[in-house]
C-alpha cells in the first residue's frame, strides 16, 4: 500500500468519526425539538444558529470561514429537518433562475423546500396564505435600476423584510454537449439577457436568430428540450448544471458589474442579534416646503448612515411621492426609535418594511 492509500485510509476513519459525531448532534437535536414542541417555541433560532457559525468561524484555522459557514449551514439545516421542520421557500421560477440562485444561497438546501413560482404577486400572496413561510424577489439591479413591481408589493401587502442576498449576474452561452460554436444558428433568452451580452453577440454570433424567452432558466430549458445543435442559450451556469448542457462560453455580459440585489420576504421578523442590521422604511412627506430636508435632517442629526434613498409616484395618491430608505440601525434599537418618532412629525404616512442583516 503507498503513501496516498494510507493518507485516504485515515480519511476514511476521520469520515465515519464525523458522521458518528453528526448522527450524536441529530439524537440531541430530536430532544431539543421535543421540549421547543412541549414549549410552543418556534424551531427556527436564527441568532442562536449565528452564535454557533460565527464561534465556529472564529477557532478553524484550516478550513476558511466562509467554507465554516456553508458546511455548518447544511448541518443546522438538516437538524431542522429531524426536528420536522422544513422552511418553505418561494422564488421568481422556472427552476435555474437567478432568483432559485439566490434562493439556494441564503437558505441551506437541507430543511428547504424550494417552491418555483410564476409571478413576484404570487409568491407574496402565497406567504400571506402560509403556503410559503419564506419568498425571494429581485428588488435592484446595478444597471437597471429598481424593481418596481417588488417595492410596490413591499409598500402595499404586510410582510416584512427577512434578509437580503447580491449576487454578481453571470451570463453564459448554453448548448448540447455535442455542441459548438460553429454549428449555432438560434439564440434563445430573456430580452434583458440579450441587452446585458449585445456587444458580445455581435463580435462572436453577428448572424444568430436571437428569440425571447419569460427567463433564461426557461431558454436553457428550451434547448434542453428541442435537442438541436443549432441552439444555444444564455443562461446561468446553475441553469446549464440542472439541465446537463454545456457552457460554450461563460461570463459573455458587457458589463462585469453587474449585480442584483434580493429580499427574502416573510411575516416574521428576523429576530438576528447583529452588529450590522440595515432598516428599510417608505414614507410620504407633507405637501410643505422643507418637509423632506428636515425628514432627512433627522437621521444627519442623530449621525445615522443612510445607504439608500429613492423616490417613486404613489399609486394610491395623484402627484404623490413615496420614499424609500435604507439605513444603517436596528428599528427596535432606542436610538432609532427616536429618530423614528422625530421623521413622523415631518411624514403624513410611513411603513418600517424591516430590520435584518446586511454584509
């Protein structure tokens, strides 16, 4: 036996010590969720699962603490699932899309269930219903600016901001395995797609049918499907994974900085203990002069960052503007409830969307 077998022998042992020391946490774990049961206490700590990743993150000094953080992600999360817990998690579908990304990102993939759906109204309306606990919605975009339809749902159902993710959007052309570039005649995508890698069609594939799609998770799928040689896809390198394509040419965006940010939306509040919490508010300012100086002032005086400001028309009032705000700050902590109540002085109506962490 040479040197590596002896060295993957000790893995061997080193791997059935792990799982025996996992299946040891699952037999307290089931314990744990009996008495949270007996209790009425809700499975889901999320600042005693922060506790637990950031002390670990803190003593590896082989492993990084960003691999710490996935691995101990999936652990807590297939502990829920012992303890009959499975989160249910809505996104922006078909299945592949940057949303379902994002979605797998933020929540561990053991102890979820992650439910595609068709519209960003239909995810909302599915948690307000509690057939989802949890939703996924693109909320801005690094070039295209905000998602309207995602705030105006934001400002007028009652749920709350749970968290956010950005992810860094990656184009990629998509085709059969047997595929390649001189065989390629169509290009199927979404038209923002297609906006987002312009100049590189046009160097590379000047003369491909370009054919819109609903997403480019529907593209890929499309490709999938039809079998041909001749068509390709932009797509996400996810998408090409779910599907078994091939990617003939990745990060194909003119753009390299291109990001989106999103909101995981709940009617629970992130009950997170952190140093870095962000606050989200609207509001609309009286019809006086000053009014939004001094609204804003208040924030200034109370040396508060503000990490984003925007305005939009308010649909439910001719000529009216709503604000949205994010900041740095917890609602509940003292000093932000103060400033809270100075704003309303200078406000006719305001909604606090959420408290939750930020990176």
């Amino acid at each position: 036996m040479n040197e590596i077998d002896n060295l993957r022998r000790d893995i061997d042992v080193i791997d059935k010590k792990i799982l025996d020391l996992l299946n040891m946490r699952g037999e307290i774990v089931k314990k744990i969720g009996a008495y949270k049961k007996q209790k009425k206490i809700d499975i889901y700590q999320p600042t005693r699962e922060k506790e637990v990743i950031d002390r670990l993150k803190s003593s590896s000094n082989i492993l990084k603490p960003s691999s710490i953080e996935f691995i101990w992600k999936e652990i807590i999360g297939a502990c829920k699932d012992i303890q009959g817990s499975i989160s249910k998690v809505g996104f922006l579908g078909p299945q592949g899309t940057f949303t379902h990304q994002a979605a797998r990102d933020f929540f561990p993939k053991a102890g979820t269930d992650f439910i595609s759906c068709k519209r960003i109204l239909e995810i909302f309306e599915n948690i307000e219903k509690d057939i989802l606990e949890y939703g996924v919605v693109p909320i801005e975009n690094s070039l295209q600016g905000t998602v309207r339809e995602s705030l105006d749902l934001l400002i007028e159902k009652n749920l709350i901001i749970y968290g956010e993710i950005e992810l860094r959007i990656i184009h990629n052309l998509i085709s059969l395995k047997t595929s390649d570039f001189s065989a390629l005649k169509v290009i199927y995508s979404h038209p923002q797609a297609f906006a987002q890698t312009k100049t590189w069609i046009k160097k590379n594939l000047p003369n491909a049918n370009l054919i819109n799609m609903n997403s480019t998770a529907q593209a890929v799928k499309k490709v999938k499907e039809l079998n041909e040689e001749k068509n390709a896809a932009i797509g996400t390198e996810f998408a090409s994974r779910i599907h078994g394509l091939k990617i003939l040419s990745s990060n194909i965006e003119d753009n390299p900085s291109n990001f989106t940010r999103f909101l995981i939306i709940s009617k629970k509040a992130n009950e997170t203990k952190s140093d870095k919490l962000k606050t989200s508010l609207v509001f609309v300012v009286k019809h006086v002069p000053g009014a939004l100086y001094k609204a804003l002032k208040v924030f200034s005086d109370a040396n508060i960052n503000l990490t984003k400001i925007e305005s939009r028309p308010r649909r439910k009032g001719k000529w009216e503007y709503i604000f949205l705000m994010d900041f740095e700050g917890d609602k509940n902590d003292p000093k932000i409830k103060k400033v809270l109540e100075l704003i309303n002085q200078n406000v006719i109506w305001s909604k606090i969307l959420g408290s939750y962490p930020y990176k």
